[in-house]
C-alpha cells in the first residue's frame, strides 16, 4: 500500500507476476470523475514510455471507473524486478551508478518533446491535455474544472498560483493564515508574473516529467542496476528546466532548508555525468535549478511554519 494506491499481486499459473493497481479510497480521495481521469492519463503516459527506453511496466488492462465485475477501478499491469530506491542508504559509488543510469532516462525522455504542458489523457495516443492532479483541479457548483494545457509554464505557474489564491479567497484553503497566506502567493504571482525563470536553458519545447523524484519511484536490484520507474500518476509535460532539473532526492536537504542556495554534491556529480555523456545542455539545467526548487517549494509550503516559509522566501527569490 502506499500513500495513493493499493497493489495486489496477482500470480499466473505460467509463472508470470502482475499488479493490479488500485487508488485507494478515503476521506481525502478525489471524486469518482477526476480519480477516473487521472488513471486514464495514467495509462496513456505507461502506453507512450512503453515505445521508448524507459523501463516502465506493460498495461495489460485497466478500467477507470468502478462499473466492471471487480467493483473498483484497477490498471492490470506487469510486476517490474528490484526494489524501491533508498538514497541515503547508498555510498558514494552506489550513487554515481544509479545517477548515471538516471541521466541516461534523461537523454531518452529529451529525444520525445511536445507542443502543450499538461498531462496525456487519452490511452493509445499522445494527446496532452488537461492536467491530472488534484491540486490543479478546482469544483464549481458540483462540476469538475480542470486546468491546461498551457503553451508555457508561465501560462501554467500564473493559473496554478491564481487557483490557489482563488480557494484561499473562498475559504477552502489556509484558513488559519488567509492574510498571510494570500500575500505569499500574490508575491510570488507578481514575481512569475514579471521574470522569466531560466532564460538560458528553456527551447520552446514540452518533455515528459515523472511527478515524484523523492527516489522511490526508482526501482533497483541489489548490484544498483535500475530496473523500473514506477507511479506515473499525475506526470505532466514541462519546459526543459522543468522536465530536466535535478531530483529532489539529490538536494542537500539540510542547506536547502536553510536557505543555501548552492548545488549540493550530488547534483554537481549528476551534472557532470550529464556533460560527460555529452549532454552540456542538461547539465545546465541541474546547474541552474535552484530558483525553480525554490518557487515549488514556496508554492507548496506548510503555512504552520510562518516564520520558516517568510524567511526563507526572501532569501530564496530576491
């Protein structure tokens, strides 16, 4: 069980494995419509990773909603080998193996670009449309809104952070702090707003992005070869210095918290890699991910911290 889904192993009488993944249902679980939504974008972006080199698993059946003889919408998928990654358990070496064979996901996913940022949502094509994510779906009157696609992430930065001032303004989000809260997001509406974030590494072009980089995505076996990437759940198209900054499980965590804004060693490992595999242009976008780091997590930050998030806006943005 993890935070979204149930898996449950089902074993074939000729020895094959599979998952049957279903999304788990409680009182913070979406609607029916939107969970059925973001299972279907789900399988469309399992379908298109299926045709490149990223080790993903085979759909073999799925069923977005819960009129079938099972009674709750599953994806029947392949069982991939190895284990779930944990980072700070890994020495130095196991590191760099498992980052170079990262970066090499990376050069893949770059070779496939697309002309909107949202999520694919029809299975068996590579239509982007609107994206599949709770957090970036609002309800009026009982209706499901969606949002996306956008042609850029300043179109998709303003509409995230307006939503979000939207349902402080209607009560249905950072009630303790409203004031507080509202003035955040209005200070970093003007500030997307007004800058262009990565000048220098952006090309016009949408790539494919993994929703969760915190590493147990990552699957591996006991010599650190990388043998699946796993939960696409909620994945999204976004610019390159989006699509391609450095994992999250690769920031200091601690110099990040405090408000440093170097690269951590791991990410100037993990860029380096990126050049040497004659990826310069990836490289840059690890070297210059701070500020986008930055803007996620203020977009998302605890308000129960109000002293951790002022401080660490200023410090971190000006």
């Amino acid at each position: 069980m993890g935070g979204m889904n149930y898996h449950i192993e089902i074993q074939f009488q000729d020895g094959i494995s599979g998952l049957a993944r279903i999304r788990r249902q409680n009182a913070t679980s979406p609607p029916p419509d939107l969970r059925a939504y973001i299972m279907r974008s789900e399988v469309a972006t399992l379908q298109f990773l299926s045709k490149t080199k990223v080790p993903v698993p085979q759909v073999f059946d799925y069923s977005p909603d819960d009129e079938n003889p099972i009674g709750v919408g599953y994806i029947q998928m392949e069982k991939m080998p190895g284990h779930s990654l944990r980072w700070s358990l890994l020495s130095t070496e196991q590191r760099k193996k498992v980052m170079s064979q990262l970066a090499d996901i990376y050069i893949e996913l770059q070779r496939f670009s697309f002309d909107l940022m949202g999520s694919l949502d029809q299975p068996g094509t590579e239509r982007v449309g609107f994206f599949a994510r709770e957090s970036l779906t609002d309800y009026k009157d009982s209706r499901m809104v969606l949002m996306g696609p956008f042609a850029s992430s300043r179109e998709y930065h303003i509409a995230s952070i307006k939503l979000t001032m939207d349902l402080i303004m209607r009560e249905e989000c950072f009630t303790p702090r409203a004031i507080e809260a509202y003035l955040v997001y209005r200070f970093l509406l003007d500030t997307v707003s007004k800058k262009r974030l990565c000048p220098r590494t952006d090309d016009g072009r949408l790539y494919l992005k993994h929703a969760d980089s915190k590493g147990d995505h990552i699957l591996i076996d006991d010599e650190y070869n990388l043998t699946g990437i796993v939960d696409w759940e909620w994945a999204y198209t976004a610019a390159k210095s989006a699509a391609f900054n450095s994992p999250v499980m690769l920031l200091p965590v601690a110099d990040f918290y405090n408000g440093e804004n170097q690269l951590g060693e791991d990410e100037l490992v993990f860029a380096q890699l990126l050049e040497d595999k004659g990826r310069a242009d990836l490289a840059g976008v690890v070297r210059e991910g701070q500020i986008l780091h930055r803007l996620e997590f203020c977009c998302g930050y605890d308000l129960a911290d109000w002293e951790g998030l002022s401080w660490r806006k200023k410090k971190a943005l000006n």
